[in-house]
C-alpha cells in the first residue's frame, strides 16, 4: 500500500469515536482528526526503555514537519497504554 493510500483510508466509526483524554484533561476522539494523517503511537511514562527513545523520533518528525509547513496536515498522537496511571498531571510532567 502506498503513503497516498494509507492516508486516504477511512477509520471505521467504532474506532474514530473511542473516548480518548488529551494532557489538558480534555476529552476527545480520532473523529476530531477527520481529513489529518495521524501519526499514531503507544507508550506510557513509566516506560524507561524505548518510550523515551520513541517520543524523541516523534519530536524529530514534528519539527520535519514544522520545517515543511505540513503540521496543519499531520496530527502526532501519543496514546498511554497505562491509562490507569497516566493521568493529565503526569502526561503534562
């Protein structure tokens, strides 16, 4: 598949509408990224292996980004997979 094709596929409702909580306690839902790429990717702040190691890729691929004037077209999301202890206080720390 290429980049264009994966862009352009449709996220299914079941998925798009799952309640997610941003840093700022704020609720949200992948539907409100309708029409970005989203660059998805798991961690959790008590990960002291790859964690770290990811988000600074990531923080790599925002300022490509940045550089490129694509950041009004790419959303870069990091979705904690400890939810039970990454709450807004500690995503924000």
């Amino acid at each position: 598949m290429s980049p264009v094709q994966a862009a352009s596929r449709v996220v299914p409702n079941r998925i798009a509408t799952i309640s997610l909580l941003d840093s700022s306690g704020k609720q949200t839902d992948l539907a409100a990224f309708r029409g970005r790429i989203v660059v998805l990717a798991n961690f959790m702040t008590s990960c002291q292996e790859e964690c770290p190691i990811t988000t600074g890729a990531l923080l790599n691929v925002e300022q490509a980004l940045h550089a490129a004037h694509l950041t009004d077209r790419v959303s870069i999301l990091e979705v904690s997979v400890d939810p039970w202890r990454d709450d807004p206080s500690r995503l924000l720390a």
